[in-house]
C-alpha cells in the first residue's frame, strides 16, 4: 500500500464492487459533509447520497451512488456496506 492511502472496500448482497487503494473518501452524513484522510480517527456512520474518493495511483475522482448504507473507518481500511435489494 502506498503512504498516505487508504484501503476502501464497497460491498453490496452480491459481493464486492469495488476494492483498492484511495487518497481519500467523501460522503454525508446527518451532520454535514465526511472527510475520511489516511489516520482518520475510527468511526461507524450511516453515510447518504453516495460516496466519492480519489484513486491513489491515478488520482481519478470515481463516484459510487446510492441512498444511504453503512461507512466504517478503522485504521486506514474504509468499508462501506450497500444495501441488499
């Protein structure tokens, strides 16, 4: 893993549909806008409207949509847990 990356995970019911290394990951939640860098303190929220994160060996901005599901930090490791359908 590069420095300064984080490993994100997005899975939904049918398994997993993406996993790699990021800069950073950016989503809502009730309070506001959620920034989550590399030494991101640990946190489990609901996240809604989707999550956008930048790509740590292109630096391409990439956007996974969806209502609402499940963000949890810890360490430098994102999971995010869709829905089932």
């Amino acid at each position: 893993m590069q420095k300064n990356s984080l490993m994100l995970k997005v899975v939904d019911r049918s398994g997993v549909i993406y996993s790699g290394e990021v800069s950073s990951v950016s989503s809502k939640n009730k309070k506001g806008k959620l920034d989550i860098l590399t030494l991101h303190a640990n946190l489990v929220s609901v996240v809604y409207e989707g999550i956008s994160f930048i790509d740590a060996i292109s630096s391409v901005e990439h956007k996974i949509g969806f209502p609402f599901a499940i963000m949890r930090s810890y360490k430098d490791s994102v999971t995010v847990l869709l829905p089932g359908s």
